[in-house]
C-alpha cells in the first residue's frame, strides 16, 4: 500500500511538475513529460487535456486532436478539451468540423457568455450567420453589455442585410464600451457602403482611444485611400507598418498607393522584396504587374499577372490588372472575358463591371456597355454622389425633374455636357452642378438648365438624381443616336474677335493652336504627351502662325526649345488654359484650326465646333469614348482623329498630320 502512495505521489510531482513548465513557457518540454506520463495514466483526462493544448501550442494538430478525444471519452463533459479541439480544428482551417465542439461547449455551459461568443466567431466565419446572430444574442442576455457579443451580433446582422440595425448596435458599442475591434468593424460596414469619410472618422474616434490597436491603424490607412487621398494614404500605410502591421496584403496596398502616384521605382522595390519572401502571393505578382505596365512593358506585365492567376485563379484584382493589360495590347475580347470573369467571382465589385462596361462602350457596343459603366463611381475613389439614396433606375427621364452632375477630370466634364441639350428638350426641369471655372461657360451654353456649383447637398424635389454621364444610357443608346451639332459651348463673342484679330496681326495665313501635354493620371498621361521638340516637322510649315494653347505654365519649356530651333509660337500670358475657362474658350475659339494630343484642349475644340485634329495613342492612354479604328467622332463632328499605329511611337501621327497640313493651307 506505501508502494502505492509513493508511486502515486511522483506520479502526481511529475504533472505538477509538467504543469508549472507549461505556464513558464516551456510548452515544449511539458509536452514531453506528458508524453512520459501517458502509459503510467492512461485514464487521466486532464492530463491528456494539457498534453493536448500543448500540442495545439506547438501545432502538432493531429496529435493533439487524438489526445483530446481520448480525453473527452474519459470526460465527456470537459469543456476546456471541446473548445481546445475545436481551436485546432480552426487551426487545420476545417471550421465546419470545429463547429460541433464548440456547439456542445456552449450547452455545457449555459452561463458562459464566452462558450457562445467562441460559437459565434466560428459560425461567422463559416459564413453561418443566422446561427452566429442567434449565439451572440444568447451571450448578450447572460451579459447585457458584453462588447464582443455586441460587436458580433452587429457583423452578423450586417453579413445578413440588416445594415442599419448592425450600425445602431455597433455605434452604442462604441458609445458604452469604447471596444476597439467594434470600431474596425463599424468602419468595415461604412466601407462597404462607400461612406469612407465617416469610416475615417470612426477610426481615429477608435485610435484616440486606442492608439496602437494595429487593425484600426491599418483599416484607417485604407479609408483614406478609398477617399482618393493618396498621398496621405501612403503615409497612413507606413506608420501602420511602423506600428507592426505586416504582411502582404498591407504591402499590395501600399504600393497600389505609390503605383498611383507615379512613385514606380519605390512600389517595384517594396513588391520584389516581398515577393522573395512570399513568391506565390497573387495580390503582390499583380501589383507589380501594374508596375510594369505604367512603365510600358505590357509583355511583363502580362506575364505577372498570369503567374498571379495561376497562383490564384479567384483573384479579382488580379483578373481586372490582366483585362487592363489585354485592353492596352489590344485584345480587347480578351481582356472582356477576363473583367467578366472577375464580375462572375465577386457581383459587387464596382471595377470589373465598370472595366467590362467601357471594353463594350470601347467596342461600340453601347446599348451593352452603359448599364455596367454606371459602377464606374463605386470603383473611383473620392467620386462625387448627389443622388440622396435615390439612384436613378434607369428608365426615360421625359417630362421629369432631374438633377444632373458632372465628374471626372475638365475634358470629360465637357464631353459629357453634350447631352444637355437633349437632356433639356426632354425634360421638365434640368439642375446641372459642375465645376467651378467651367459654371460661367456652362450658363453662357444652355440657358435653359440651373447651372450650379458643386456642394455636399442639392436641395430640390427631384424625380430622378444621376451623374449625367448615366443619361447616355437613354439618350445615346447607339452610335446612330449621336447628333450632328455645329459645337454646344459658346465662346464670348467680343473676346474670341479681339484674340482673333490680335493673333492674326502682321499676318495673311492662319492660326492653328496646338497642344502637347496631358496632365491625365500620373499613369496615363505620360502616354498621351508628345514634347514640344517632337512637333518641329508640324511647327516648321510655312505661311502658319501656331498658338500654344497648352494649360501647366510651359513658359520655360516653349523659351527652351526656341533657343534651340527657328519657329514661331506665341504664348499668350493673359490667358490661364488651366483657370479662366471662359478666356480659354474664347481663344480656342478664334483658331482657323487646334492639333492636340488627346487632352482637355480637344475637348473643348470639338464643343465649340472648331476644326480639332486629336493625336491619339494606340494602348496606355488610349481612351475608351475615342472608339475603334475611327478617323472621326460621333462626340465632335468637328473632330478628326490621328491614331498610333505602334504605342508609343507619333513618327505616323506627325508625318500624317503634316502632309494634310500642306493640303488644309491650300483649301
């Protein structure tokens, strides 16, 4: 019998001793004294308990799973083993087979707000979210005030439709417990209805509180993105980094932000880092793909978002990179199927049927293309909405009272604005909000409309309220329905002949304006400009005065390039072409001709019906409203379109326009 005793008594030293190393942190030695104990225990359930979250500790999973069952055979009611199987389960990534252990830990412990909190989580992320709401409630009547209780009953009544009961029980979360994870998912829930300003406030509200709670930090860097704010997006994404956020997925984000600021070489150095780390992450291929796509390598780029694809095949982002990629190479059905394809994997992404919408409108196709090309403001950060939770359901607006806006940068502004006059034969009343420096010009062209500036609110009793490119789905349903018309802006007559006369002084041939540079995307614009030095053969023509009509201040590069070449071009310092809208008009307007790249100075040439030849690039910049294979446009009557053949090479677009030059001087 003292045999016995003595037996027992270092057996229960040794678990003790077991024990005490577990809860020092030597998880991995008390595992091997549990080991050395099992045959001389066999029947010990806590034993084979500690020995099995020892395992889980150590990601042994397997094992720790056979050791936690032999203990719930030998306790078929010890909680601690359910929820600790259960955990490794989640581990394995096999939820659904987690799920029945934390069920069966909930029934053992009906006053336990933490066992039905950890069903929740579970369920949750099953996507099982009616049975998740009914968990969390359960753990909200054992404790009226429990803030993750809260914070999980708001993400799954969000998850099931009930938006605004979620954001009702997340914001008196907040207001009760200040819980730092119902900020991050408040502010998710905000995102997700593109009220990322309100997102952002709820953010810093959580960091001021919690100023180093790493998820607030990181979500609160993508807000500002979303807002369009790149820059201090960027630096938004760096201290969260600094913070200790890590990973891939704040690395692709950050550099979509550098990307997007031109910063090509910072982006490319941080994504190859990563990738050397982590070789088969999709979002990181693909963002490097885009890399090389703005520096014009479209065959790399390809490559990487292929290998992205391959790595990932239901990658979206990935998907609408390639479908870009394609689109600027040419392949247009290519790059079709690959937007529709993202469309088919996530319905509500704003991008792949606003990318899928402009390839259709691209193709002519636009019947088709419109209805999808109305996504384009969710997929735009910063877009403008007026529409008062009242989105336009896209029937005929005849008779009606409609509220119109514009977006985008100037040149669509005013591309756009050539529905108006349709728009207002048809139509009770048309409420027009625009740009600033463009209200002037706009009054002066359709008196008929309300031209207002821009605000957050539009107060009016409307029938409909829509951006107004999103009429173009009713009033220009196919390329027959765009009209002739002799341009729709009105220039200020007594300006324009004051300019004309001042630029025709001394002179008997004519005045062209010409226009070199886009502003456009840091991506894109680059693409569509051609230096000043390139346009000497064009300059060089006899018996024609050229006027620089070029918005951006290009004083010192025309004094450059002057020194250096004989040719004349006049500057003419009482016009701003990127404020005075109504002066620049005025001088757009006294040109026999305009030649430009495809910018802003185009667009409002073809508006005012003044001859405009437009050099348009093949790929990177090429817009989609300019069409396929088309010398003219439906847009401008008054337009004629000279197109790269090779991307990036003008010697055809010159050569071309200077031929026709000898020929326009002689008419």
């Amino acid at each position: 019998m003292k045999a016995n005793n003595e037996t027992a008594a270092k057996l229960n030293a040794a678990f003790q001793e077991a024990v005490a190393l577990q809860k020092s942190g030597d998880v991995e030695s008390a595992a091997a004294k549990y080991e050395a104990l099992r045959s001389a225990l066999p029947n010990h359930p806590e034993l084979h308990y500690l020995l099995g979250a020892a395992y889980v500790h150590l990601n042994r999973l397997n094992d720790a799973l056979s050791v936690l069952e032999h203990c719930l055979k030998q306790r078929p009611d010890h909680v601690p083993a359910m929820e600790m199987a259960g955990s490794a389960w989640v581990k394995l990534n096999r939820l659904d087979n987690a799920v029945p252990y934390f069920e069966k830990a909930a029934r053992q412990s009906p006053t336990s707000a933490a066992a039905q909190c950890r069903l929740g989580s579970t369920l949750i992320a099953t996507h099982r979210y009616e049975e998740a709401r009914s968990a969390y409630q359960t753990a909200l009547d054992i404790e009226p005030e429990n803030a993750e209780a809260m914070t999980g009953l708001g993400f799954a009544l969000h998850k099931m439709g009930k938006s605004i009961e979620a954001e009702s029980l997340l914001r008196s979360c907040i207001d009760t417990t200040s819980y730092a994870q119902a900020h991050t998912v408040l502010a998710g829930l905000l995102d997700e209805e593109a009220r990322f300003d309100e997102a952002e406030a709820v953010l810093r509200r959580c960091l001021a509180v919690h100023p180093n709670y790493l998820p607030a930090l990181h979500s609160l860097a993508i807000s500002i993105h979303k807002q369009g704010n790149l820059i201090e997006a960027e630096k938004a994404y760096r201290k969260a980094i600094s913070a200790g956020v890590t990973g891939p997925d704040i690395a692709v984000q950050r550099t979509d932000a550098l990307t997007d600021l031109g910063k090509l070489d910072e982006a490319a150095e941080i994504l190859e880092r990563a990738i050397a780390t982590t070789p088969h992450h999709a979002g990181l291929m693909t963002g490097l793909g885009r890399v090389h796509e703005l520096r014009g390598d479209l065959a790399h780029a390809l490559k990487l978002h292929d290998r992205a694809i391959e790595a990932d095949g239901r990658n979206v982002a990935a998907l609408i990179n390639r479908g870009n990629t394609k689109k600027y190479m040419g392949d247009l059905e290519g790059a079709l199927t690959d937007f529709q394809t993202a469309a088919s994997l996530d319905p509500a992404s704003h991008a792949a049927r606003a990318s899928q919408g402009m390839v259709l409108l691209n193709l002519g196709r636009l019947k088709e293309g419109w209805p999808l090309f109305k996504s384009r403001g969710g997929a735009r950060a910063g877009s403008v909405d007026l529409t008062d939770g009242k989105p336009w359901d896209g029937k005929p607006l005849d008779g009606k009272k409609i509220l119109v806006w514009s977006e985008y940068g100037l040149g669509d502004e005013i591309l756009f604005a050539s529905l108006l006059p349709d728009a207002l034969q048809r139509t009770a009343t048309c409420t027009f909000v625009c740009s600033p420096r463009l209200a002037h010009l706009f009054k002066r062209a359709f008196p008929g409309a309300d031209i207002r500036g821009p605000g957050p609110e539009v107060e009016g009793d409307f029938d409909a309220r829509l951006p107004l490119v999103n009429a173009a789905q009713w009033l220009r349903p196919s390329l027959d329905a765009f009209p002739k018309h002799p341009g729709y802006l009105k220039a200020d007559p007594e300006l324009t002949k004051e300019m004309r006369s001042r630029y025709r002084a001394g002179h008997d041939g004519p005045v062209i304006g010409i226009s070199w540079y886009s502003g456009g995307s840091i991506g894109t614009g680059p693409f569509k400009s051609l230096p000043l030095d390139k346009w000497l053969p064009i300059l060089n023509s006899p018996n024609i005065r050229f006027v620089s009509l070029q918005y951006g201040n290009p004083t010192a590069e025309i004094k450059a390039i002057k020194t250096r070449f004989d040719f004349d071009l006049i500057e003419d310092s009482n016009v701003d072409p990127s404020g005075d809208m109504d002066a620049f008009a005025a001088q757009v307007a006294s040109m026999d001709l305009v030649i430009s790249v495809s910018n802003s100075t185009v667009h409002f040439a073809g508006a005012l019906g003044i001859p405009v030849w437009a050099m348009v690039p093949k790929g990177l910049g090429a817009h989609w409203y300019w069409f396929q294979d088309r010398t003219d446009s439906p847009w401008y009557p008054s337009l004629t379109i000279y197109r790269q053949t090779t991307p990036g090479a003008w010697d055809n677009v010159i050569n071309a326009i200077v031929n026709d030059l000898k020929s326009w001087r002689n008419s």
